[in-house]
C-alpha cells in the first residue's frame, strides 16, 4: 500500500469479469477499500476470502433504480463515503436495427446507460458535500465511432457520453472529476457473455462490413491486465481528462471519423444557409 495517499473508496460495478475482475483486484492490491458489485455476489467470494472487511461484495442490477440507491447507501454507511465511482456493468448486443427483440433493446438501455444515470445519481450528493469525486464511465469506441450490427450498443454508449460530457460542466465546481474510458479491443469476454439478437440473412452484408472494418482499422487485442494499471493512473492524476482511450489505433480512427464528418458537413453547407434564411429586414 502507498504510504503517499490515503485509502480511497471505490464502487465498481460488473466486477466479478472481465475489465471489472482485474480492476477490482489492483484496487485492493494497493491497500484502497472497495465497494465490489455484480449481478452474482458468489462470483465476488475470491476477493472476499483474500480481502476480508477491504472490500464489500454485493449483487446488483444497475437497471433496478431502489437496488442501486441501497448498495450506494451501504457502501456509504460501511465506508463513509465512495470517493471513486466506476461504471463498468454493461454488455454488447450484435444486431442490426431490425434484428434484436423489444426487450432487448431495452435491456440494452436500461444496463448501459440507465444502469449509469443511476448510480451516478446515487453517489452525487455525498461527493457534492464532500467536494471531491470522481466519476469514471466506462464507454468504447463504439460510443465515439458507429458500426454497422452494433447500433443499440452504439446509441446507449454515445447517450453515456453526452450524458457525461454535461456532467463534468455540472459538477465541476464541486471538485468532482468526470472521465469517460474509452477501451479499443481487449479479450474480455464481453462479447461470449452477451446477449445476441437473432440474424436476419438480409443483413448478413452489415456483419460482414462490422468484422472487415475492423480488420482494416488494424486493431490489436491489448492486455487486459495492463488496463489495470492505466484506471490507477487516471484515478491518481490531479486533473484527470474527461476521455481517455484505453488501446492503440484509436486516435487514426478517430481522426478519421471526425475529418468525414467535418467534410460532410461542409459540403452541405449550402443547405445549412438556406434553412438559416434571410437576416430580419432583408
């Protein structure tokens, strides 16, 4: 444990898998307390056994708006207060727009985002009595970049994005730091472990564009693990950015994306000055 700093609290949702199971371990590794959510507390005994009253496992659905203002207030109670919120419960639904089920895509909404709103809500006031907090959204490039056969998992990551870009104007002058995580492509998981919609052969074209988009982009799976000490990084700088990539090869996507739709947007211009119309008077 750093004898630098004090021990913070953290609350960490999706912890038991994936991103969540790595950065769950090197928060308690390095001596800080830990609020440890998942949708199955048995999966969190391991770091129950290995870090006793360090850490508080509880089982929550971030969709269920009463579960969620519990556990925070649980975790408030225990450890008397949650300097550090990560919001990284989540999964990714394959499909074209016609191709998931209603109670999919609200699924979809309901874990991504809403699962967010929620328990952003809940830690708010106790980092605004405070004056300190920070916040950390777990995004993707997908909440940046559109894809084809990933549009529900693309719109509930761009709404935590605008969500959380309007945040960190809101709650700045509490002291309370917003950072979007933006993770490229690791082997987490996510993918086996999410609901699938089914495929419509009529586009088999869109999944075909997803995959050989993303050879061409040249993505390379980086180490989960070392996500770990990227979060501590962030967590640790005194002015820490609202977006971070986690990965290479997103910025070449990213000025990519933006170039195209600067160019677009220009090149309609035109269009633009004719809905503006005439000045009054003219």
């Amino acid at each position: 444990m750093s004898t630098s700093r004090a021990p913070r609290n953290w609350f960490l949702t999706g912890a038991s898998r994936g991103l969540g199971a790595h950065w769950a371990e090197a928060i308690l590794a390095r001596g800080d307390r830990l609020t440890a959510t998942s949708r199955n507390a048995q999966a969190l005994r391991p770091l129950v056994d290995r870090y006793g009253d360090q850490v508080l496992a509880l089982e929550l659905d971030v969709a269920d708006t009463a579960a969620v203002n519990d556990a925070v207030s649980t975790a408030e109670k225990q450890f008397g207060g949650i300097d550090v919120l990560v919001n990284n419960a989540g999964h990714m639904l394959h499909g074209a727009l016609e191709e998931p089920t209603d109670d999919q895509v609200r699924a979809q909404i309901d874990v991504n985002y809403l699962g967010a709103v929620w328990t952003t809500r809940a830690v708010l006031p106790g980092m605004r009595e405070r004056r300190s907090g920070h916040i950390m959204q777990v995004s993707s490039l997908g909440g940046l970049v559109a894809y084809p056969a990933l549009g529900i998992y693309n719109a509930s990551k761009w709404a935590l994005e605008a969500m959380s870009q309007s945040l960190a104007a809101e709650v700045a002058a509490y002291g309370i730091h917003v950072t979007l995580i933006e993770p490229i492509m690791f082997p987490s998981g996510l993918t086996a472990s999410s609901p699938q919609a089914r495929q419509d052969p009529a586009y088999q074209h869109a999944r075909e564009a997803l995959y050989a988009g993303a050879q061409a982009a040249g993505f390379v799976p980086g180490d989960t693990a070392a996500t770990a000490d990227a979060l501590l990084a962030v967590a640790d700088a005194p002015a820490p950015p609202l977006r971070v990539l986690f990965g290479t090869g997103g910025l070449d996507a990213l000025r990519t994306e933006y170039a195209g739709r600067l160019a677009a947007l220009e090149e309609w211009d035109h269009i633009s000055r004719l809905a503006q119309g005439k000045p009054n008077g003219a």
